[in-house]
C-alpha cells in the first residue's frame, strides 16, 4: 500500500503547495477526536445511509455510492482542542475511479453552530492519504454560526463525507486517527524524531534525485514532505538545521470545494443534527 503525505490550506487567497513558515509553538500532546476504535456514526445521509458501515479496533470503513454520502457524529461530551492548529485525518482509497479519485470532506462544528468543512479531491485508490489541514483555513464555510471561527475548544460534532463528482462510480474507503494537532515541527527533521540528525541525511542520501511526484514520498519520511525531486534543497534542510530541536508551525495549500448535490446534503445533515439537539 503507498501512502501520501498531504498539508493543506488557503493561505492569503493564493494557492500555496508545501510548508508555510507562521510562527512557533511548543510541543504538546495532540487531541483526539476519534480513533475509529469500534466506531459508528451518529447518522448518515445520501450515499452512506444506503451504504455499508463497518468498523473494527482501528479503522472505520464505508462502501457506498455511487454518489455523494456522508455522516455526523456527536461529540459527547465536547472536545477541548485548545491550542491545536491542524487537523490529521488518515483516509485510505480501497476502491474508487482510477483516473478521478474522490473527494474527501471533513466539517468541523463548534457549539455556537460554526460549521468550517476541509476538503481535498483526487485522492486515487490503493493509495493511504494522510491528510492535514490548517483550522484556521477552511476549504469553505458551510455555517458561520453566532461568532465569527471555529472555537475548538468547544467542539460538539464532526462530519465525514466522500463527493465522487460525476464518475458514477461507487466506491470503499477506510478512516484512521482523527485528531486536532499542534502542527509543530522541526524543518529537516524529516524521520519526525524530535531532532535534526544522521537518520535525516540519510533518508536525503539514500532517495537522492527521487522523484516524488511519479514515485511518492519515501518510506520513513513523515516531515517537511518533499515535492518533486529530492536534491540539495533537502539536503540543506538537514545541514542549515543540524542538531536543531524546535519547530515552526505552518499552513498549506487550497483545496477545491465539493459538488452543489454534496453542498446540500450537508446543509440538511447540520439541521437535522440541530433539531435532534434541540
């Protein structure tokens, strides 16, 4: 199975691919929102309703369509994500069109009713994506609620759904590891092991001249992605960051917006979760 490492976010209305250097942070645990861990969804619509759902100790998997589907699921009690700055979900492409991929959807809503969705399309089969968004750069605004933002540290549901466009092809994904995130990191730090040292520079020496658009990210490599061929740019990552231990917090790039159907839906989801709260 292949896997891609993928940020994203608006970041000044510009299409932004990669790392965005905005300021530090210290390190603290990440907030977990759902390990899938014998996971159900609160209730499901369009594709997802007439679908399958099954879950198991650490993924959640749905086959349905063709379609646009989706699902909520409560947050009880809610979720304190005070001081996270990104979203990790980890999404797998069992079975979709080979050539389009599907969009990947998630909506974050916060108890005053803001409702911030983060997308991202062309995610293509047999492929693990590992996604991470900026919260603070929503792909769209569905509901901007009482107060202007999302307020994760209130955070009362979540929304999971899959947009196909118009392949008309039906399709089977799995869900991992949902959680809020500091998003902190250490440039050349490329292992993620909490320090810039020879694990690094070999990954840089060993993948030397790779090039990850046709072939993926190496194996091992979990930080500061690179894109295109793998040359001196990382090498000097590793060397200008030699021994380095602290991090920068970053955005990413902007993703496109789901299907005037998937829009729809969601708008129904998020009435009928209020009223049933009502």
């Amino acid at each position: 199975m292949n896997v891609s490492r993928q940020r994203f976010g608006l970041c000044g209305g510009l299409l932004v691919i990669g790392g965005v250097f905005a300021g530090t942070e210290a390190a603290h645990a990440d907030t977990l929102l759902t390990d899938f861990d014998n996971f159900s969804l609160t209730g499901s619509y369009a594709a997802f309703a007439a679908g399958t759902q099954t879950s198991g100790p650490t993924s959640f998997n749905v086959q349905a369509g063709p379609g646009f589907g989706g699902g909520f699921f409560d947050l009880d009690p809610n979720v304190d994500a005070t001081g996270e700055t990104m979203i990790a979900l980890d999404i797998t492409v069992n079975a979709t069109d080979e050539v389009a991929g599907l969009g990947s959807v998630l909506v974050l809503v916060d108890e005053d009713g803001t409702e911030w969705a983060y997308s991202q399309f062309g995610l293509l089969p047999g492929v693990t994506h590992n996604l991470v968004f900026d919260v603070d750069t929503p792909s769209f605004v569905s509901v901007p609620g009482a107060t202007e933002g999302i307020d994760v540290s209130d955070l009362s549901f979540f929304h999971l759904q899959i947009d196909p466009g118009t392949t008309g092809v039906a399709y089977d994904v799995s869900y991992e590891n949902l959680s809020l995130i500091s998003g902190a990191g250490i440039p050349g730090d490329y292992n993620d092991s909490g320090q810039v040292e020879q694990g690094d520079l070999d990954l840089v020496l060993s993948n030397w001249g790779r090039d990850t658009d046709a072939n993926g990210v190496p194996d091992g490599w979990d930080h500061d992605l690179p894109m295109g061929q793998i040359e001196q740019t990382e090498l000097d990552g590793v060397l200008s960051n030699w021994g380095a231990t602290a991090a920068p917090v970053f955005t990413g790039s902007a993703v496109p917006e789901p299907t005037g159907t998937g829009l729809a839906a969601l708008a129904g989801a998020a009435l009928m979760r209020r009223r049933r709260h009502a």
